[in-house]
C-alpha cells in the first residue's frame, strides 16, 4: 500500500494455489476469510468502501450453474435458464447486490423444483459386472504386467451411456511395500494418459489392509466394450464392488 500513489493496478496472480499453501477462494476450514482480507486493501487501494454485501453471491451463482448442468445432462432445457443466470451475473457484477439476490432466490426455487421431478436408480448388484485375472470373485493379487479387469454387463453399459449417473468403485487394498497401483478406464477426453486414470493409489507400508472408495467421472470414463475398467502394476486387492445411481427427468 506503500506505493499505492504509483501504481494504476494490482495484479494477483494467483486464485487458490493449495500446492503452494496459499488461496483467496472461499474453503471448508475458513470460510471466506482469505476473499474478505482482498477485498479490504483492494477497497483501500481503490479509496472505495469496505462493502462485503454481494461476496457470498457468486457461489450461490456458480452453484446454480453447476446444478443447470446437471438438469440439461438429464434432458430439461435450459436455454431461458441460463439467460436468467447471466442476468444475475451482471447485477452481481455492477454491484446490484440487493437485485442479484432477489433473482437468485427465484432461480434456486426454480432450480429446486426441476430437481424433484428427477428420478434415481441404483444399480448395485454384482451379477451387473465380472471380475477377470483374480484367484476369486473376491480377491486377486497383481503382478509385473498383470491386470484385473472389470467387464459391465452390456445392459448396465448401455444405460450409463445414456443417462447421467454417479458411479463408485469400492476395495480393499493390502498397504505393503512402497509401490502402488493404478486403476484404468477407457477414456476419450485429451491427453488420454491423463484422462485414463481413474486412481492412483500409493502404498506406505504399514502391512494393513486399507479401504478406499473412488468415484467414477462421467466425464472422463467411457464404456465402449468389455474391459470397462481394469486395475494394474503392483499390489493385493480384495472385495471390489462397483455402484452407479443414474438421473432422469421425470
């Protein structure tokens, strides 16, 4: 602030670097604090007021996008919608705090009752899915160039193909040694060495048997044939379930 008689601008460079141990975006264990520290020396620099009127506004706003998305995966149009949303957008940023607010709630109560025409199935059953290259349905060990694979029945296939769904595979893995392992899908999002990666999971040696639970991207994954999805490299794995609920618009 010392220079600030010099200086049209400030550039931050940086939103939310958490590898760096630092961000402005709100977070679980702090709230919005880090956004409100800007905003003030930004108000200060500026000679503006110290107004935080609108600042829990935008994610209110990007939440509704994220949930729009969803229902137009589901089949309801949104066009009108979406207008509505860059509308609220706008007054947020000419700061119409009180007008943006106002049109928010109106898209939340809109948004809400879309959302509870939606219909969900669970699919859960193992006789959905088989497993290939272990000693037992419930147990295999991976070796150098081994793999186990995981073949979707082609009816449970088609319909993930189809419909929006969340999906979860489920294991247990023995944590020896300091190798790991992976798990694969098919993917046709780029560069697909990055995309094909469902897990990366990596062993600390502690000689336990651990659980894990990864979820599967709908927009990542994609199931065109047998060997849906298939661990590799190194390590022991037991009691792998798989479970998808889809989304419909009623």
């Amino acid at each position: 602030m010392q220079y600030q008689e010099q200086l049209d601008m400030i550039f931050i460079a940086s939103w939310s670097d958490y590898t760096e141990g630092h961000e402005i975006e709100s977070t679980p264990e702090n709230g919005n604090r880090e956004l409100r520290t800007t905003l003030r020396y930004a108000a200060q620099f500026r000679e503006m007021p110290y107004d935080t009127t609108g600042i829990a506004l935008p994610p209110r706003l990007l939440n509704l996008r994220k949930r729009t998305d969803f229902l137009e995966a589901c089949g309801y149009r949104t066009r009108t919608l979406r207008k509505e949303l860059d509308r609220t957008a706008k007054a947020i940023s000419n700061g119409i705090y009180q007008e943006a607010a106002d049109l928010l709630q109106q898209q939340e109560k809109e948004i809400a009752a879309v959302e509870s025409r939606i219909r969900t199935i669970r699919y859960e059953d193992p006789s959905l899915y088989r497993i290939e290259g272990t000693d037992s349905p419930q147990r295999g060990i991976l070796a150098e160039e081994q793999r186990i694979f995981i073949h979707l029945d082609p009816s449970l296939r088609k319909v993930l193909k189809k419909e929006p769904y969340d999906g979860y595979i489920t294991f247990e893995y023995l944590d020896k040694g300091k190798d790991g392992f992976r798990i694969y899908s098919h993917t046709r999002r780029e560069p697909a060495s990055l995309f094909a990666v469902v897990a990366d999971i990596r062993h600390d040696n502690t000689g336990e048997w651990k659980k894990a639970r990864v979820k599967l991207y709908r927009e990542n994954i994609t199931f065109i044939r047998e060997r849906d999805l298939w661990f590799t490299r190194k390590g022991e794995i037991r009691n792998v379930q798989l479970s998808f609920e889809t989304y419909k618009l009623e």
